[in-house]
C-alpha cells in the first residue's frame, strides 16, 4: 500500500514543496534538539518490543515532549509511554500513555485520543495511525499490551505524536520511557528509518502542527502550517482511496 500511494502522489507533491518551501522539500534530517536518537542507541534491527528511555531537565514550567518517527520501507510500533519527574517516579504525567482511551471510531486514524500531532511539511504519506483490535495497519506486532497502540510509518519526513505537560518544576529532572518494536528487519542506521525523542519550550523547529494544537505549540509561520496541512488533506484523500 505504501508504495503504491508514493507513486501516486509522492512526486507531484514534493514538486509542490520544492515550488513554495525548497528549504522543506528533502525534509529528510530530522528536526534539530532531538534528546533521544534510535539509531544511535539501538543501531541494529529492533525485531521485537524493546523498551527505552532517556531524560531531561525541565528549564520551564511547560515543556513539549515528542515522540516522531521515519520509516520507509515497514512500520514503528509505540506503547506504553511515560513521563515522570525523577522524585515521583509513580506518577506518570501523560494522558492516555498506553492509548487505551481510544476506540474502535480512532482506529485507521491519527487522531490517538490526548495527544497532538507535528509533522514535517514535505512529509503526506503514510503517517502514522492508532492501531487496533482488527487493525493492526502495517505494525503485525500488534499492542505491547492492552489493545490499542500507535503504528507509525512516516515517508517523506519525520512526523510525531506529543503532548504539552504543564505545571513542571524548573531544574527538575525528568524521566520518558516507552516500548517501541521495528518490523523492517533492517539496521536502524539505514536513513529511512529512525525514531527520536523531543522535549522543549515548543514542538521543533521546522514541523507544523496537524489539526488542534496547545497554545504555544507553533513555532512555524501560518504559511507553512497551511502548506503542511493542505498536503496532508491531498495525501488523505488518495490514502482513502487505497484503503477502499
């Protein structure tokens, strides 16, 4: 399926990028601050659910926590989330970190119930989905647990689910854990395939936000919102139109 809609529509819409935005068009680096990089971590094939974690210290009351993905040739799996300050490590500060509060009605969509959603402009196909009891979209590893998970194979650029935590104590340290598994079989320093995780004062430079954001969140001109989210909507359509 991914590789039939890339040959619809991949090449007239990156044509569409390089016309408007040329600096977003090969949008294939990730977005700069990442504080957390699969491939450098975990550089070989990741064949089953792993979990990982990493950290950061809260130099505001508000942060952006992220998790994004590129995966070219298969499919991320993500569950099981969590982000607690180091001095209560009980209390996770996500909502809906394992997405069991979606619902059938979420499943094929990428409106995971509790997060947001950033994605580089150049980047309309096959972004990721909730996945479900019937649906696992491209991800067979099916949930780490429960029955919802969120399956992730992001193309052209990088996309990402986050979620704005507030209340954070300045100088604090906080911890991100998740599960995360690969089904390409392929090293993780192939380029088309990376996961990485993000946390600051707004979601990275060089995304734009997809549908309903936090305030705060965008650090991008409207134009390049607009663009991202006109793009998408075409990617949409033809997606739909694959899917039956």
């Amino acid at each position: 399926m991914k590789f039939e809609l890339r040959a619809v529509i991949t090449t007239a819409l990156v044509a569409i990028a390089m016309a408007v935005v040329p600096s977003q068009a090969l949008a294939q680096n990730p977005p700069p601050g990442a504080i957390f990089d699969l491939s450098t971590v975990h550089p070989t094939p990741l064949t089953s659910y792993t979990d990982f974690s990493t950290s950061f210290v809260a130099d505001n009351t508000t942060e952006y926590v992220s998790f994004a993905f590129r995966e070219i040739p298969a499919y991320f799996s993500l569950d099981n989330t969590s982000v607690t300050a180091a001095s209560a490590p009980s209390i996770n500060l996500l909502a809906d970190p394992g997405f069991e509060s979606d619902t059938p009605a979420n499943v094929d969509t990428n409106f995971p119930v509790d997060w947001f959603r950033w994605i580089q402009p150049v980047d309309t196909s096959a972004i990721g989905v909730v996945a479900g009891p019937g649906d696992f979209y491209g991800c067979p590893a099916g949930p780490a647990t429960g029955s919802y998970f969120w399956c992730d194979g992001s193309v052209e650029g990088y996309d990402a689910i986050y979620q704005q935590l507030s209340g954070l104590t300045v100088g604090a340290t906080y911890n991100i854990s998740w599960i995360l598994s690969d089904d390409s079989n392929e090293d993780i320093t192939n380029p088309g395939i990376d996961m990485l995780v993000y946390a600051g004062d707004q979601i990275p430079v060089g995304t734009a936000p997809i549908g309903t954001t936090p305030p705060g969140a965008t650090p991008e001109p409207s134009t390049l919102v607009m663009l991202g989210t006109g793009m998408l909507g075409l990617a949409g359509m033809a997606r739909r139109k694959f899917l039956g």
